[in-house]
C-alpha cells in the first residue's frame, strides 16, 4: 500500500523500517573519530593501571604530618626521587618521604602527596607545615576507567573522549560500520552539471541540488556518489537508479516528483522495479516527494527545489541515512526553542523553518533567515534547526515558542 500526503513522522518511521546497516571493518584508531562502532567495548583494564601523583611534590604517610603548622613544622627524611616511568624502589615509613614527579607511582607506604609549593626542601629533607589527610592528593587506580566497564555500545559515534579512551585500553584497530554509499542522480534538461563562473547559458540553472545533498550526506557519515543527471526522460532516469541500486547502498533523486508533464520520477522508478512506499509528504517547504525500495535499497525522489529537497531531507529522510551508518540515535532530539523573530504566514499545513540556534539569557533561541522559500538555498548558510510550526497556525509573535530539531 503507498501511503500518499503522510506525515513526515510516520513516511521517516516508515523509511527506517527498511533501512539494514551495511557490513563492519576493522579500522585504524587514528583514522576513526566519526565512525560509527559495530561493536560493544567493555575496558580491560584499570585506567590508570596505579596509584600515581597528580602533580610534583611529596610522598609520605599523612599520618606523619599531624599536629604540623606554621610554628611547629615536621621535616621529614626523603629516602628516594621517583620521576614518571619509574618504578618505586623502596617503602615509606615513620618520618620519611618520597620525592615524587607528576604522573608517578605511589611508593609502597605512602598515602598522601603534597605539592612542592606547600613545603620547604633540602636534596636530603622536606619540612610540613600544616596537616594533611590520608587519601589527599592522590589519583587512584581505576578513578578514570574500571576494569570490566561498559565503555561504550554498538551504535556509538567514536568522538576524541571516546578515541583517547580506547588508546587508553589499547584497542588499535575498533570494528566500525562500513561507510555507506549513497548514490545521487538529478533530474531536468534544464540543469548544468559541472560547476564554474562562466556566464550560464540563457534557461539554463546550476545543479546545486548535487553539491548540496552531497555535502549532507557526507556530515551524515556517507559517501556520496554522483550517478548523472538524466534529463526530462523516463526510461534514462530508470537507468540509473537501476544503476545505483545494483552497486550502492541507497540512491536519492532530485526533481520530477510532482505532478507536471515532465514530472517523471514515480514512473522511472517504476520502470525500474521500485516498490512506491509513499507518495508527498505533508510538509511545507518539502511536500512533493516519492520514496520507494529496489532490491533491497531505499530509493528516494525529493523536489527540484533545493530548499524543498534539502527540507525533506533533514525532516524525513535523515533518520534512515544514519540509521543506515549503524548509529544508535539516529532519530533527532526534539528540543524548545523560543523564536526570536516573528513569522508572518499562516501555516495550513505543517511548516518546518530553518534557522540557526543561539542561547540567550540561558534559553534556546532560534533565529530565522529572511527566506524560507522553496527555491532558497542560500538561507539554509549556517541553518543547524528545524523548528516545527503546526498545521492550522496563525502568523508567528516574536517570542512564542516552538518545538524543534537539530541538523
């Protein structure tokens, strides 16, 4: 059944439906901040594997310091200097201390550091001047990570906390979702491919929806691939979604999903041997639109117009491409946003506005371009928010508050 004018939650669940992650590899460390793990990563280890000094200074039982202060001071007798790397080769006890460099092992008997700046030092001695508490100044085995810790899931993006921690458990190699392919095919005889500051020919236009998708799905954590523009022919377009389908991992369509004579996207992907999933998003800017499955891959037509495609995009065919990435939260976080601009269109449908978001004052606000037309792509510069106006508003006052989402 192809579900017509849906709306854009239920054609995004519906899309995610159909969406497997692609295969795992095996990745150099250095090389993963932003892919995606395949695995669950639970710690080996204690990190750090011992008790070491958070700073340079002195080892020593705290005991030894009681009762110390400006006029009446403890010295103490320094029997050892362990720098970082070192090993401790002796043991504290009853008046003596270590001198101690940042990052080094606690020696055996010692439950305390104090820095440098707090004592008075000969090579031979450190003298106390006030008291210091058993446990103070120590970083403990196991305070960062603990053994057999959950350090992260499946699903998870590896950002730098999460690379730094595994070189902490000596994983060189993390399995990582491979990174999907995502072919992209225009549609129109009225498009220029290739991109330069050459006066256009008189009815021609630049395909920006190529770059501009392009440049969405690489943010996304997928490998565009450009698969050609097939003009105002059906049979063409068929081609190479044909094409797309045998060697990637989905393919998206720009143009020919309404309802003209040379609207012929639905068509091409039923020559193709789509299956029609749904058919117009109830959704402003954005609405016209078709998605479908071929062998196996998600098969998306969005509008000509870049900032409707772009929209859609975002709206409801996110999801899917980042649950196809492997990632666990691929649906967006809905968050409140106060609009700090008025917006003076009523809303018969659902409008989804671009915007930038900003805290002001401790609130999540959210400015509005000057455009937010179908054919507006520059205004979309910089956008990082979708706020959801609901079908059958009024004009927008400054300060109302909507709910929203981040791209």
């Amino acid at each position: 059944m192809i579900l017509e004018n849906a709306q854009w939650q239920e054609a995004s669940r519906i899309l995610c439906g159909k969406v497997r992650v692609c295969g795992t590899e095996r990745i150099l460390l250095q090389e993963s901040c932003g892919r995606i793990l395949a695995e669950d990563l639970t710690a080996a280890e204690d990190v750090p594997a011992f008790d070491r000094s958070p700073y340079d200074g002195y080892a020593f039982r705290a005991q030894d310091s009681f009762g110390a202060s400006g006029d009446i001071p403890v010295t103490l007798s320094v029997i050892e200097e362990i720098p970082a790397g070192s090993v401790p080769e002796k043991k504290i006890t009853k008046g003596t201390a270590a001198k101690i460099l940042t990052g080094a092992p606690i020696p055996k008997g010692a439950d305390t550091v104090i820095m440098f700046e707090k004592t008075r030092f000969t090579a031979s001695s450190v003298t106390l001047f006030s008291e210091v508490r058993p446990g103070d100044n120590l970083v403990l085995a196991g305070e960062d990570v603990k053994k057999g810790q959950i350090l992260a899931k499946a699903g998870s993006c590896i950002d730098p906390g999460l690379a730094g921690t595994l070189a902490g458990q000596g994983k060189a190699e993390p399995l990582v979702y491979r990174i999907p392919k995502v072919g992209i095919i225009s549609t129109g005889s009225e498009l220029i491919d290739e991109i330069s500051e050459a006066p256009l020919p008189q009815g021609k236009i630049r395909n920006t929806n190529r770059y501009t998708l392009a440049a969405a799905l690489r943010k996304d954590g997928c490998e565009p691939v450009w698969l050609g523009t097939a003009g105002d022919d059906a049979g063409k377009i068929a081609a190479l979604i044909t094409e797309g389908v045998e060697h990637l991992d989905l393919v998206i369509l720009t143009g020919g999903v309404s309802v003209g004579d040379y609207d012929l996207t639905p068509e091409a992907m039923d020559l193709a041997g789509c299956s029609l999933l749904v058919k117009g998003v109830s959704i402003k800017p954005g609405m016209a639109c078709c998605y479908g499955e071929c062998r196996g891959r998600l098969v998306i037509g969005l509008s000509g117009n870049p900032s409707s495609s772009l929209i859609n995009y975002y709206a409801a065919v996110r999801p899917a491409v980042r649950k196809l990435t492997g990632r666990a939260d691929y649906q967006p976080a809905m968050i409140r946003v106060i609009l700090k601009d008025g917006f003076r269109k009523k809303s018969k449908s659902v409008r989804l506005l671009k915007g930038t978001l900003a805290i002001e004052d401790g609130r999540a606000v959210m400015h509005l371009p000057a455009g937010q037309g179908n054919v507006m792509i520059g205004s979309s510069i910089g956008c990082d928010l979708i706020a959801v106006v609901p079908a059958g508003s009024g004009p927008l006052e400054e300060g109302c508050e909507l709910e929203g989402f981040m791209v």
